[in-house]
C-alpha cells in the first residue's frame, strides 16, 4: 500500500474516483484478502451507495460466508437483489434471517417494501403491523406504517400516525415534511379547512413545488380565488411545465371575470401540452365566449380526437352545433358516438333540440322522454323540456316541468310568474 496507515479499501475507492477502475478491481481482491471485517463492510456500503451493486455484493457475500448467521448482510444482500430485480433472492435472504437477530426489524420493513413494490398490501401491512408490536416506539417504523396508510387511502389512520409523529417532535423524516403529509392527508378526505391550515405552517420559502400547488387547488376549491392565483402564478414561475396549473389558474380568471387573461392562460397551456383533453374544451368554452368560432370549432375537435370514449367531448361539440344552428351535425355527431357504444343523457337532450330544429317531433319526443329518466333534478333540462312543451302546446307538462324547475330554482321570478299565468 501506498501509505502505511492506508486501507486496500480506501485505495479502491481513490481508484474508483480517478476512474481507474481496473486498479479497483485489483485493490478490491487485495482488501477481501487483507482488510478487516469492520472495513470490508464499510466498504461494502460506499460500493451500494455509488452504485457498485456486483462488487458491494460480492463485499456483503464474502462476510456472509465468514458469518452466515450475520443478518445485517442478509437484508443488505436482498436490497441489492431488489435492486437488480431478483425478488425471488431477496425474498429468501428476508426469509434467512432470524427473529432473534437485530436485523429482524430492518427485515420486515424491507419485506414491507417489497410486497408493496408487488402489490401484495394485505402482506406489507402484516409486515409493517408486526414491526410495530416489536419496535413501538421506533419513529421511523411509525412513519413507514403511516406512509404505508396514506399511500393506500387510510388517510384516517394516516393522520392519526403522523399527528403522533408531530407531538413527538418529529418534523421531518426520510426528507418528508410530516405537516405537508398531515396536510395533504385532509385534503383527500375533502376537510380543506384542516388541510389549508397545516399547509399553511411550511414557510412559504420550504414549500415544494407540488405542496404549493396543493395548497392553491385548496384555495381554489375553498373560493380564496385571489390566492389560488397568486400562488398558481408561482407555481408556474418555478416551472412553466407543471401543465396541471393552466386549467385551473384559467378557470380561476374566470371566476374574477377577467375572461381575457382566462383565455391567454389556456392558450399557453395547449403550447406546452398538446395531450389534454379538458384543457382543450376549456379553451374552446373560452374562444367561443369571446366569439372565436373557428378556434372554438378546432378545440372541441382535438379534444375529441384526443379522448373519443369520453362523452363530454361529444356532447360539448354538440352544444357547439347547435348554437351554431347545425342541427344535422348534432345528429350526424350523436348518432355515430351512440353506434360505438358511447351514450349520455345529454346526448338525448342535444338530439331531441336537434330534432325539433329540424321538424321532426316524433324523434324530438323520444329523446325528451329519454332524456328526463336521468336528467330529472337538471334545472337547465327541465326548463329546456317546459319551452319545448309550450311550443307543442301540451300545457298540462309545462306546468309539471315548470313547477319542478322552480322547486330547484326559486329566485327565477320570471318562470315563477310564467307558471303563476298557467295556473
């Protein structure tokens, strides 16, 4: 060696940084050979973590052999056989280690993680519950049960492990922020409130790019629309990319009626992503609002062309024809998307309104009639029905209609005083 107070070990991975890997390779027989098992070990651990796995194996394998009852080698063998893809192997390493030994606990939460990368749930939660009843105090075994829950939608339990983790001062482990978690966690099961003000503790500076778009979509979902923007608007200054901003941040301009900026907004979005169908129809919604027809026309197309099972692309573009007056598109569109087995019952509505453009009342009526099976409690649709009624003088339904629509809509004095004239 080298130096006299200088390890085989250490040589190999100053070769290794060098790049001067065949050098490595013959250090690394010498420090099998020489080094200690202390080193070899340590050795074994540098070789993982940059990535070595063969050699960090082979490092594990040769103290394995000298200590086959060792089970730290085993777990650090069955991650490096996950690794390569061998679950099988790291299945029976797992398996080899021995419940008395002080590797069992780290055993079962790399079981854990195995059986979860596997899909095997109800095997992950065993394993993770049975680390729990060993180790109960073992913070980091807590967190794992709690990610495990959150993962899995067992977001009550989830909270209830995290808020346990907080009280024992733990804020962060494994790089995870337990406040986002908790908070995240409240917006899944849609209490916003809860959500909003744990997510509001993360300094602004400590918040991630995807916690701060959560907390604006709480914003947004809890009417803090001025918020909601400005954060979204952040957002998108750190990454122009995270495409999932512009839907919102445009619907957000919306709601402040600033249909301009909406529109601009959804513009940019299609620049950067091309692959999403509700940012195509809300650009569309847009373009015809500020009487664009013909970009209106070509969103509501590719949004279809990008998602032809979806009925809301068809019956979108319906509406679009029939406030265009073209009445046989509607049909000709509907028509076909109900040949290959795509159906709404607003596909009936737009096609009984179609119908009755084009004169032909019988078919109008089928498809009022189908349409009111599920469309019953829509407003909208029952006023739509009641003028379709008035026109075909049947009286006795209009008023039926009508005095369904004012139930569900009672501070429309104009239909109110219209079913006042019938009565």
């Amino acid at each position: 060696m080298s130096e006299e107070n200088t390890s085989y070990a250490e040589e190999m991975l100053a070769a290794i940084h060098l790049g001067q890997f065949d050098q490595a390779d013959k250090l690394f027989k010498k420090a099998l050979a020489h080094d200690s098992d202390d080193l070899i070990y340590s050795l074994g651990e540098e070789l993982y973590a940059q990535g070595f796995l063969d050699q960090a194996k082979a490092a594990y394998q040769h103290l394995l052999d000298k200590f086959p009852l060792e089970g730290s080698l085993k777990v650090a063998l069955a991650d490096i056989a996950i690794d390569e893809g061998q679950t099988d192997q790291a299945q029976e390493y797992l398996a080899d280690v021995e419940e008395d030994s002080p590797a069992f606990l780290q055993a079962l939460m790399v079981k854990a993680d195995l059986y979860q990368s596997e899909g095997l749930t109800e095997s992950a939660e065993h394993c993770l519950n049975e680390a729990h009843r060993l180790a109960p105090d073992d913070d980091v075994v807590a967190f794992a049960l709690a990610e495990f829950n959150f993962s899995n939608g067992n977001y009550a339990a989830a909270i209830k492990q995290y808020r346990d983790l907080l009280l024992k001062g733990q804020r962060h482990i494994a790089q995870v922020d337990i406040v986002s978690r908790i908070g995240n966690a409240y917006a899944a099961v849609g209490n916003y409130d809860n959500a909003i003000g744990y997510l509001e503790q993360i300094k602004p500076e400590l918040l991630d790019l995807n916690t701060k778009f959560q907390l604006a979509l709480l914003y947004f979902e809890t009417d803090r629309t001025d918020d909601a923007i400005d954060l979204f608007k952040e957002v998108l200054e750190q990454d122009s990319h995270y495409t999932s901003v512009y839907p919102l941040l445009g619907q957000a301009y919306q709601r402040e009626g600033n249909d301009k900026e909406a529109r601009q907004t959804f513009q940019l979005g299609l620049s950067m992503d091309q692959t999403n169908p509700i940012l195509y129809r809300l650009a569309a919604q847009a373009a015809q609002k500020d009487g664009d027809k013909e970009e209106a026309l070509e969103d509501y197309q590719a949004a279809l062309k990008l998602d032809e099972l979806d009925p809301t692309n068809y019956d979108l573009l319906a509406k679009f024809y029939l406030d265009q007056h073209d009445f046989s598109a509607v049909v000709q569109l509907l028509t076909e998307a109900e040949e290959n087995d795509i159906h709404d019952a607003h596909f009936d509505w737009d096609l009984a309104r179609a119908y009755h453009a084009l004169e032909k009342e019988d078919l109008a009526q089928e498809r009022w009639q189908a349409a009111q099976a599920e469309l019953a409690d829509d407003a909208a649709f029952l006023l739509d029905l009641a003028d379709w009624h008035h026109e075909m003088g049947h009286v006795h339904q209009e008023k039926d209609n009508l005095q369904k629509y004012v139930q569900l809509v009672p501070d429309d004095f104009e239909a109110q005083e219209r079913l006042n004239e019938l009565d």
